[in-house]
C-alpha cells in the first residue's frame, strides 16, 4: 500500500510543481508530462508494472467518469472528482502487480529521448487535427457536457467514429490539469505520450516472441516503420490523434494484453483486455475491427497447426471482443445513418472516384485495394511482406502464427474483391483500405531476420545492412495523401501467395523443422537494417507544411468578444479553424471533414455557404441560428451592413 500511495502523492507532487513553470518550452513539456502522469495514476495502482494494463485501466477508469459526466450534464471538474475517487479506492484494493518486463524502464527513457527529439517537428496544428481539436476545447470549456455538445453542430448529429469522445476527453483533461490552452495538449501531447508507445510496443514483442531482445527488435521496426521512414516525424507526430492512438498506442497495447491472457488465462489478465477491447471501439470503431482481423487469423492458424483449441485463446477473444460488440450495438443506430455504410451505386462512384488510384476498380461490384498501397510503407513494410514466408519455420510458436494468420487474414481482405467490396460497404472505402496498415508488418520483419540469423549466423549482420541500404534507396516509401507509384507489388504477392503455400505446408508437415531463432543477433540485424531508414528520417526532421492559420488578433476576439457556444458563419476553410480556434459553433464545415449522417448533411450546408457567399442573404446564417459572421476578403468581397466586432483588412468579425 506505501508503493501505491507513494505512486499516487508523487504524481500530484509533480504536477503542483509543474504548474509553477512557464507555459511554454521545458514548463510545457513537464506540465503536460505531470499531466498525463496524473490521468495514468488510476492504472498504475490497478496494473502494477504492466504499461498495456496501466493503460487499459486508465482508459476504463476514464470512461466509467465521463460516461457519468455526460448522463449529469456535468463538467469535466466531476470527471475528475470521480477519477480521483477511482484513484483512492485503487489504493486500497487487491491490485494485479505484474512484474514489469525486463528493459522496460530502459525502454521508456528511450522514448522519453525520442519525444524530446519529435518536439521540434511537432508544427502548428492542421489538417484532421483541428477537427479533434475543435472537440477537445467545447469538452474543456463547456459547464453542461453531454455526447451532442461537442460536435461541429449545434444541431448536428453524432459522428460514428467519435460518438463518445473518450480520447478527446483525455486530452481536455490533459489541458485542464496541465493548465494549457487545449490548442497546446494536441500540438505537443504526442511527445509526452512517446515513452508509454515504446512501452506498449516493447511488451507486444517480448509476449509474441517471448524474448526482450526481440521485443526491442519489434520497436526498432515499428519506429523505423512509422516514425522514420516518412519523415517529419512519421506517425508519431500525431500519437495524440485517436486514428494514430488506436493504431499505435492501444492496437499494441490490446496485443500484448491479449498475449498475455495466452499465458496466464484468468479474470485478473482479461479484464484490463476487456477495457482495451471497449476502449478501442469507442476511440476509432473501424480500427478495433483492424486489430482483430490480425487475431482472429493468430487463432485460425494456431488450431489448424496444433490442431488443438486452446482455453486461453478462447477467454482472450471472448474478452477482447464482447465490449467491442457491445459498442458497436450502441453505435449502430448513428452508423446506420451514413451514407457511407451499404452505400449506394453513386455513393460508391464518389468514393472511388476521390481515392483513384488506390483502388483497383473492375466494376462498382467489383474492386480491390491496389497491391502498391500495401507496399506503400517504406523498407520495414516491403521486407516484412517479403519475409511472411519464412514464418512457416515458426508456425508452431506463437509468432509464426501470428504472422502468418494475421498477415493473410488482413492480405485475403484487401486483394479479394469479393471480400473487399463487402468488408467496404461495412465500414466504408475510406476506411477500409486503412485495415492494410494492421498486416504485422514489424513481426513479420523480427521473425523473418530471426529465421536468417539462425540460417547465416554473424553474417546476417552486413547483409541486413546492405539490405536496409538498398531497399531504403530503391523504395524509400509513398506517404502522401495522393498515391505516387507506391511501393513494390511483387512484395505483396510474395507476402500473400507465399505466405499461403507456408501456411499449407505448416500444416501438412508435421516434421517440418522449427528454428530457433537467435535474439540479439537478429535484434542487432534488425536494428542495422533500419539504420539508413533512421539516417533518411532524421535527415528530414522538419516540420510538415501547413495551410493558413487565422490571426491571433481575431482567434482572441472569437475567444473574448464571442459567447462560448454561440453559432458563427464563415466560409468553409475558415469555419474548420473558427471551431478549433474558440469553444464556439458553425454553420458548416468541409464535407471530408463531416460526418455524413442525416442531421449533418455536409454538402447542403456547404452548398448554402456558397449561396451566402455569392448573394450575401443575411436570412442562410440566422437559418442556422447564427449570431456572429466573419468574411474573408479573399474569398469574397460581400460586406455586410452590419456591425463590425474586429477586423484587421482581410478578416472581419460582424455581430449579426
């Protein structure tokens, strides 16, 4: 109990001591630092040494107070009065303490280090970052919270990936306790969040190949795959996102979480699975789904091979995704209003249209994703699908399932158009060709570089140097938002037509040897391989370019002049800032912005804007309960006679 009380008056100690620091450089960091430590309390007393279950029953402790907030009404002050009341009951509760894995503390300063580094490139915040963050600030500033409040609209509906704002509301929570405008928690939580994505990383790997060293071998991978290779700071530049969060953060979290129910079968270790499965489907839906297609094939391929159920992986699945259904069947009702879900002919035409050379169309009934998607990912993603073969010499242990069965689960997916057209009137084409980034890609690289060192001993190691410089030259990755070519097709096709003969033959061959692979020899190939991946990305370490950002001058105005919750009209580009800029609403967004459910209708909207900005109907704003106007001159040159709250000769505050 001294350990747990220890734990509990440290954080708080730290967060009172940060908070006497500037807002702003080293005092920004370690104020959202002591922040995020404050919120992770809960799961720390619950988990022990365990990062993925400190996280998980963080998340659930997190979701049981603002599931209570919003039936209230009330503010994220209740939010915290009963997170703390979760804290102290914690203290004083049996507790899992599950020893930490070993390197694990080596392995979060490491990422301590990297945060530090990504801190440079975090850059203003933009694009999909100001949706979310438009959400965060109505959370922190709102009195009377409720699931509707934190939309774009006053009068708009839920969105269904982000209906229950749980990763939104740890991030205002973040900025409520750090004491930071929430602008500055979404631009830099995601080097504070950097240790706890190694961590979960790291175990992940050790539980799949039940060794550190490999574990280490996985995070090198996973860095170089997600946070090198595109540069600018890769994925990890926007960890704090819930798209990247599920992904990075929770998907590996609810692996080793589920590995270690494999293990040790029991409540105790399904529990915290359980709250990660509920997390997931409730931060990014689509991507609960994604992480178990890869587990789903683990346990396919682990029957057919042992040709022997096992009770563990029964209790695992069945933990994972019983809270996952249960979110869906709550979310099903709002989806079912998308036009996106069973979508029709035109629906359909529209989307292969703006995703163009991503997919593969034989007809509006038939069409895949393109094999260079998948390969698109850079060295780590190519060798990877070039080595998913070699796991037939680990079918038998728990990684050579996993990448097998995952890899082919998700590969079946996206090159079988008549599994892809389905899976995509399921969860729609804008997301469904996202499931290709779930292909195990980092244990597929360990495990093949494991099987090569067993095979070439110490001569594995310049040969993966020499490979890692080649492929890294040859198909350094595609990572814009437009397809350019992306990667190498025939990676692909190694990947899934080998990897399907490996699994026939795993299963047929009983005899067929097993390898034992050689950790921190394959874990120093590993890491020599994606050096000139690391060379490339830190070689471009820069911020990303961003669009415009509205002027200080008029973001205190909507701030100070504006009613929180008032209704503001704009322009298209200008509303997106208006609503991460101020706890305020508007009248329409863009439509790749919106969710296209019924009560939204995003291109009606957008389409009245147009008419506003054209004919200057004072009667499209007050239609939308509009009290406030801000025109930019250079979209159009209406000015209205009305009166004039600020202006700075571009941009003008009207009060209507």
């Amino acid at each position: 109990m001294r350990t747990r009380l220890g734990i509990a008056a440290g954080a708080l100690v730290l967060l009172v001591l940060a908070r006497l620091l500037p807002g702003h450089g080293v005092g920004l960091y370690l104020r959202l630092a002591a922040a995020t430590a404050v919120l992770l309390v809960p799961g720390a007393l619950i988990a022990g040494g365990n990062g993925s279950a400190m996280l998980a029953w963080s998340l659930g402790a997190l979701f049981a107070a603002m599931a209570v907030t919003f039936a209230v009404h009330g503010s994220l002050t209740l939010a915290l009065v009963i997170l703390a009341a979760i804290a102290v009951a914690a203290v004083f509760v049996p507790h899992e303490n599950a020893p930490p894995v070993p390197w694990a503390w080596a392995v979060a300063l490491a990422g301590v280090a990297f945060g530090v580094v990504l801190w440079r490139v975090s850059g203003p915040v933009d694009g999909d970052a100001l949706f979310h963050l438009a959400r965060v600030r109505k959370l922190e500033a709102f009195g009377s919270l409720s699931l509707h409040r934190v939309g774009e609209f006053r009068d708009g509906g839920l969105h269904p990936g982000y209906a229950f704002p749980l990763w939104h509301a740890f991030l205002a929570l973040v900025s409520r306790l750090a004491g930071v405008d929430p602008g500055d928690a979404v631009r830099h939580e995601s080097s504070v969040l950097c240790p706890v994505a190694f961590v979960v990383v790291f175990e992940a790997g050790t539980a799949a190949f039940r060794r550190a060293s490999l574990g280490l071998a996985v995070l090198v991978a996973e860095v170089g795959l997600l946070g090198l290779a595109p540069g600018h700071g890769g994925s990890f530049r926007s960890l704090d996102l819930p798209a990247t969060t599920a992904r990075l953060l929770l998907g590996f979290a609810a692996l080793g979480l589920f590995f270690r129910v494999l293990d040790s079968p029991g409540w105790r270790t399904a529990l915290p699975l359980a709250w990660m499965g509920l997390a997931l489907a409730l931060v990014h839906p689509t991507y609960a789904l994604f992480v178990l297609i890869p587990l789903l094939g683990f346990a396919a391929v682990s029957v057919l091979v042992s040709r022997r159920a096992s009770w563990g992986l029964g209790i695992a699945l069945a933990a994972f995704t019983a809270p996952m259904l249960l979110a869906y069947a709550w979310l099903y009702p709002v989806v079912k209003q998308t036009a996106s879900h069973n979508p029709s002919l035109a629906e359909v035409a529209r989307a292969l249209k703006k995703y163009g050379n991503q997919i593969d169309v034989y007809s509006l009934h038939s069409y895949r994703l393109a094999p260079e998607v998948i390969a698109r990912s850079g060295t780590v993603a190519v060798a990877g699908l070039a080595l998913i073969p070699l796991a037939a010499f680990g079918a038998r242990r728990r990684w050579g399932a996993f990448v097998l069965g995952g890899s082919l689960a998700v590969l079946a997916l996206m090159l079988t158009s008549q599994l892809f057209v389905p899976f995509s009137d399921l969860v729609s084409l804008s997301q469904s060709r996202r499931a290709a980034g779930f292909i195990p890609f980092a244990f597929a690289f360990v495990g093949g570089v494991g099987v090569l060192a067993a095979w070439l001993r110490w001569a594995v190691l310049p040969v993966a140097l020499a490979a890692g410089v080649v492929l890294e030259r040859k198909y350094p990755g595609d990572f814009g938002y437009v397809l350019h070519g992306g990667g190498p097709s025939w990676a692909v096709w190694i990947g899934a037509a080998g990897g399907a003969v490996a699994l026939l033959v795993a299963i047929l061959w009983r005899g067929l040897p097993e390898v034992t692979l050689r950790g921190r020899l394959a874990a120093g190939a590993a890491a020599l391989f994606v050096l000139p991946v690391a060379v490339h990305g830190f070689a471009n370490w820069t911020p990303p370019k961003t669009g415009k950002a509205l002027p200080a001058g008029l973001v205190s105005a909507l701030r100070t002049k504006v009613p929180k919750g008032a209704v503001v009209f704009s322009d298209l580009d200008t509303s997106y800032r208006i609503g991460a800029a101020a706890p305020l609403y508007v009248a329409a967004n863009p439509p790749a912005h919106v969710a296209d459910v019924k009560a939204n209708h995003p291109y009606r909207r957008a389409a009245d804007v147009a008419t506003f900005l054209r004919t200057g109907s004072l009667a499209i704003p007050r239609r939308y309960g509009a009290g406030w106007l801000v025109i930019d001159r250079k979209v159009t040159r209406l000015r209205p006679n009305q009166p004039v709250v600020w202006t700075n000769g571009r941009y003008t505050l009207y009060r209507l």
